[in-house]
C-alpha cells in the first residue's frame, strides 16, 4: 500500500488526474488506473468530512451538496465581520487540521511508480515534481540504469 496524508492527496489530486488520464499503455496504466480509483474515493469521503467541518462552523449546505458561508450584509456592523471571519478562521484551521492529521492507504507500491516508468510519457515537469516523493520515489541523480552482463560465448 501506499500511504498518503490526505493534505498531500488533496493538494496534488489534480496533477494525479491529468497524469493518470495522460498515461494511456502499459502497465502503469492499470496500476495509475486503479490508484487514482483508490484516490478518487478518498477525496470524495474527505469532502463529506469537510462539509460536516463547514456546518458546524456555521455554513450552509444547497441543493448540489455544496457549502457556504453567508456574508454579512455590506451594511452590517463591523462586529459582524469580524465574527464571519472569526467563523471562517476556525473552519480553515479545523479542515487543515483533520487532513494533515489523516494518512490514508491507496491502492499500489512505491516501486509500481519509478520516474523510469513515465518517461515515454508526455507530462509536464509540475505534474512530475506534484506525484515525486509520495507517488513517484525519490531517485537519486546519479543512479544509471546498470548494463546487461554480456553473455560469454565460446
């Protein structure tokens, strides 16, 4: 398994995403298939967490599931403000705080995603540096691919 806080997760999800939709062949493709599956769920129970965060600090939920924090009125008394963004503070805080807190197990092995296996791919430099270190190993600079013992004939 490959462990993961839920804020590295959530703030590389998207590099993850366009990667995993990039990467079309091959065996990393199954593998980016079923991680970036594992992940997707992840990010959709964190959101639900999230929400639950949101509501106790005051937001609203609509109709699509989505949250809000209503405003005070342009005319409001300055206490107002400063109570929503009392409320808005707390919120930032206590959601940070539950994902930094949460490491989650996503589907996979470090060695299943070496750089080696997208090089054949065309992804951007910041896609690469968002998965490095918690997706993709570290490697180091001066590790070379070790030639092929040639075989002796007689």
């Amino acid at each position: 398994m490959i462990i993961v806080n839920l804020k590295t997760l959530n703030d590389n999800f998207q590099a993850l995403q366009r990667v995993a939709n990039t990467v079309k062949k091959g065996k990393i493709a199954y593998r980016l298939g079923r991680l970036f599956a594992d992940a997707k769920k992840e990010i959709d129970l964190m959101g639900e967490h999230v929400k639950t965060i949101a509501q106790e600090h005051g937001a609203t939920i609509d109709g699509m599931g989505g949250y809000e924090f209503l405003a005070p009125k342009q005319d409001a008394p300055e206490n107002e403000f400063k109570v929503f963004k009392q409320k808005l503070d707390a919120f930032n805080k206590d959601a940070k705080d539950f994902m930094q807190s949460h490491d989650i197990e996503l589907w996979g092995k470090p060695e299943f995603f070496k750089y080696s296996e997208f090089e054949s791919f065309d992804l951007t430099a910041a896609d690469l540096a968002a998965l490095s270190g918690w997706l993709i190993p570290e490697e180091s600079e001066d590790e070379e691919p070790k030639p092929k013992a040639a075989s002796a004939s007689a």
